[in-house]
C-alpha cells in the first residue's frame, strides 16, 4: 500500500511539473521594440555654428532656435554650454541680419520695430553672457560685434576691441576689421587692417 502511495505522489508531481517545465523552455513571444531616443542637440547646434561661419545666418538663426527650447530667455549660471553656444549663435545671426533672424515676434508690433527689438536682445544676451565667461574672448569678440550695432554702443564696441588688440588676445581676423571701421584715427585704422591681414587675409580685412 505504501508503495502504490508514493507511485502515485510520483505520478502527480511528474504531471504537475510538466507545463511549468514546457513553459520555461518555449521560446518567449517576441516583444515590441522600443524607439531609440536620440538627442539631436549637439548636431544642430553644431550646425548653427557652421553655418553662422559661412554668412549663412537664416539657417544659423532656425537650427539654434530649433535645438534650445525657451532660446530667448536669459540662461541661468549653470545652463549647459550647448544651450549657451546656441544663444549666442542666434544672437550674432540676429546682429548680422540686422535683425532679420530673431528669437521672438512682438505681437502688434510692425516689422522694423521686432526687428530693433531683436538687436536689442542680442546686445543683451551677449552682455550677460560676457559678464558670466570673463576670460571668455571670443563671447567678449562677439559682444563687441552686438554693440557695434548700435550707434550708442559703438564706442563702447571699439574700447572691447582695442583692449583685445592691446593684450594681443583678438581671436579672429573678423575682430581686427571690426576695430578698423571703428577707428576714427587714419594710423590705428591701418595698424588694425595691418593685423587683420595678418590673420585673414585681405578679403576679410575691409575699413
């Protein structure tokens, strides 16, 4: 009899176990594959750079603007360098157009004063920008090319730019005609073309 007892426990486990043995060596149904996420940010803002570089500043303006949402706001101390590099790419394309390319629309307002506007900002942005990167010549460089914009902050403009030049720090050619155009002395005018040529090369370096 107790035999016929344990065979039949044998019997029951033996069943019992199969499906969970045959359940574990199915193959599993195949899942669904899930999106790759990738961030894009770097690529485009890259992208803005390069062509902000070749004069392109609608194409430099719309990748910066479409990598950085809140692009026009102030960034906060610790914003990621992407975001700042960004900014001020769209900022000196929007100097560079003359306000063409912008980082916002003024509801009611007509075209030449969103466009005054936008300059403004830029000014702005660099300005705060430089004041957070002070050892940071090349955001000085391209606040000096804000400023220059504006027929207030010319001199202002030209002092940056001389002060570059004096402690040997101009980071492009680019900076060095800047301060030609802005000089009003004949000599410091052919001694900053003298230095741009230098750099750039004479289709760069116009007074």
């Amino acid at each position: 009899m107790q035999r016929r007892v344990i065979g039949l426990l044998a019997l029951v486990v033996t069943v019992a176990a199969a499906p969970v043995a045959s359940a574990c060596l199915r193959k599993p149904p195949p899942q669904p594959k899930l999106a790759k996420q990738v961030d894009h940010t770097q690529r485009d803002v890259l992208a803005a750079e390069k062509a902000l570089a070749r004069g392109d500043n609608a194409k430099a303006g719309q990748l910066a603007r479409g990598a950085i949402p809140a692009i026009a706001q102030l960034p906060p101390t610790d914003a990621a360098e992407l975001a700042t590099r960004a900014q001020r790419t769209l900022a000196i394309a929007t100097v560079r157009s003359a306000g063409d390319v912008h980082a916002f629309e003024l509801d009611g307002a007509d075209a030449a004063h969103t466009k005054a506007a936008n300059v403004a900002w830029a000014g702005l942005v660099l300005s705060y920008q430089a004041a957070l990167k002070a050892d940071n010549v090349m955001v000085k460089l391209q606040l000096a090319e804000a400023l220059a914009a504006d027929t207030y902050q010319r001199t202002r403009a030209r002092d940056l730019l001389r002060d570059l030049s004096a402690r040997d720090l101009m980071p492009s050619a680019r900076g060095y005609a800047m301060l030609a155009q802005l000089e009003g002395d004949a000599a410091l005018r052919d001694a900053a073309l003298g230095r741009c040529r230098d750099l750039g090369g004479d289709s760069t370096c116009k007074a």
